[in-house]
C-alpha cells in the first residue's frame, strides 16, 4: 500500500498543530536553560556554526523560534539589539512572550510561515533558527526569503538540523534503552508508565505526529546546496554531538518507559550531567576530527553578498 503523500499546507497546518500542543512542556522535555548553562550552549553553538567569534548584530529575525532558546540567550549575551522571533505556531510564540517577559528582554513576535515572511527587503542584519530547517516543506523557498530579508552582508546561522547518518546512527542507543527498560526500572525501582496517560502518551502522540512533521534529514552538501542556490555566499555546514547524542537518547529511551515520579533525583542529575560532560568531549576530540555527517546534529552559516 503507498502512503498518501501531504501536501505543503498540510504539513503545515501539522506543524502548528504539534507544536501548539508540546509549547506548555517544551523548555521542560528539552532541558532548555535561560541560565549559565543555556547562554554557555548557545553561545558555543553561535561560535561553532560560525566557526568564529560572533560580531554583534543590530536587527535579527529568528525562524520557527519555539520558546526563545536561541534569540532570548542571544538578547542576554548582548549580541543582538532589535529581536524578531517568528514561529507558525501560536502556542510556541505565547511561550517565547512569557519567557521574555520573565527575563526583562524585548522582543517582537510575529506568527508567519518560513516560506512567506512578511518583512520588508533587508530588514535584519541576521536570520537565525535552532532545529526549524527540517521542517520546512519547500526549503528552496525558505532560503530565498531568508535572502530576501537580510542586509547587504547580513549572516544566516542556522544550527539542530538532523544529518542522515547521525540520525540512523541515534536508532542504536534508542534500540538499546528499549531492550534494557525493564532492568533498568527494577534496579530504580520505578513503575512502568501508564499507557492511558503520562509519558508514555505523550511520547506515543510525539512520534506519530514526528513522521509529518520531520520532513528532512540533511546530507551536509545538500544543506550547502540549498543556500548556496538562494545567493547565499560563505557557506559553512559543520556538525556537533554524536557521543552526547547517544548517551542523551538512551536515557530519554528509558525514562520514557517509567512513571516521571519514580525516577530518581540522582538519576536526573546524572543523565543531565552526563549529557554536558559529553558534549565537551565531542567539542574537544571529535568536532574537529570527523565529517559533519556523522554527527546528530548539522550547522549551517552563510552571508549575503555586499552590493
């Protein structure tokens, strides 16, 4: 039996449907920090993705912004003075405004779709985004409008995206976790979810809509190539993360399989952790040495051509 293929509106309208749905528990499941730790990351991933020092920038437009992770530790750092985030989801965006206000930052929302933005010809000085690419149905599109925006040597910056390999690599851990689940909860001494409801409904939601709403996995060259067709000048594509990767799938694998109060605090703090000890590793020793597509993650960075 073939599957029905959707249409761009449709993978759309589900992207704002999922993602109006998981803003209330979004910053919570992905351990974004508006802390030391998520400036430190998200400069670092700046940094990275640049494969440079950032220079500040006056205007910036941040796509499919989610809850503000990248713009809102940005605005923090000071490297940016004029905020835009826009995202397709309502929901996301009424996160974003409740994070910004707590933190005393000011930032302009608009709720737009990445392939029609709404602004001006060279408004922003920077577009950027964290793990939107992947689900933009008509990418070609989305980096023409990006082009479109930015300022005569205006950067683009875009980092989370999934490589292929990487994300056919992450399947093993997730195997692992699930053969070992019930070993793992006896020696915790957690319950295993309920079915009806908690995590493991939410993770069951998670995944049937993840099959729409995912609509790439990116080839570094192919990632290179679509910013490379919209005019786009300087492209860097890198990766980042493959052991913390691992290690950070295998224990939401597994926490996935029990009931969130029986896992214990000590559990946590080694899972959380862990998975920053990791990442130092794979900055240190196996950024520098491997292909970008091996690892989970890829980065993109590139400028507009002065006039």
């Amino acid at each position: 039996m073939v599957e029905p293929v959707l249409t761009a509106e449709q993978i759309r309208d589900a992207n704002t449907r999922y993602h109006d749905v998981a803003a209330d528990d979004y910053d919570a499941k992905w351990g974004i920090d508006f802390g030391p730790v998520g400036l430190e990351q998200v400069l670092g991933k700046v940094e990275k993705a640049l494969g440079r020092a950032p220079e500040p920038f006056e205007r910036s437009l941040e796509v499919g912004a989610g809850t503000g992770y990248f713009t809102l530790n940005l605005l923090r750092a000071g490297l940016i003075s004029q905020a835009t985030c826009s995202d397709i989801s309502p929901g996301m965006l009424a996160a974003l405004a409740a994070n910004a206000k707590r933190l005393a930052l000011p930032v302009r929302t608009a709720c737009v779709d990445a392939e029609h933005l709404p602004f001006a010809d060279e408004s922003f000085d920077l577009v950027l985004g964290h793990a939107v690419l992947h689900h933009l149905p008509d990418l070609a599109a989305a980096f023409a409008e990006f082009e479109r925006v930015l300022a005569p040597g205006g950067v683009v910056l875009f980092a989370g995206e999934p490589s292929r390999v990487g994300d056919a690599l992450a399947g093993v851990p997730k195997r692992a976790a699930a053969a070992a689940a019930p070993w793992w909860r006896l020696a915790i001494g957690a319950r295993p979810v309920r079915p009806a409801g908690g995590l493991a409904g939410i993770e069951a939601r998670d995944a049937a809509l993840e099959g729409v709403v995912d609509v790439h996995a990116f080839a570094p060259d192919d990632l290179a190539a679509a910013a490379r067709a919209s005019g786009l000048i300087e492209v860097r594509v890198s990766g980042e993360e493959l052991l913390a990767n691992w290690f950070g799938w295998a224990n939401r694998a597994l926490e996935a399989t029990a009931e969130p109060a029986d896992v214990p605090w000590a559990w946590r703090q080694y899972a959380y952790r862990g998975y920053l000890l990791l990442q130092e590793v794979d900055r240190r020793l196996l950024e520098p040495r491997l292909p970008a597509a091996v690892f989970y993650n890829l980065m993109i960075s590139a400028r507009k051509a002065w006039l």
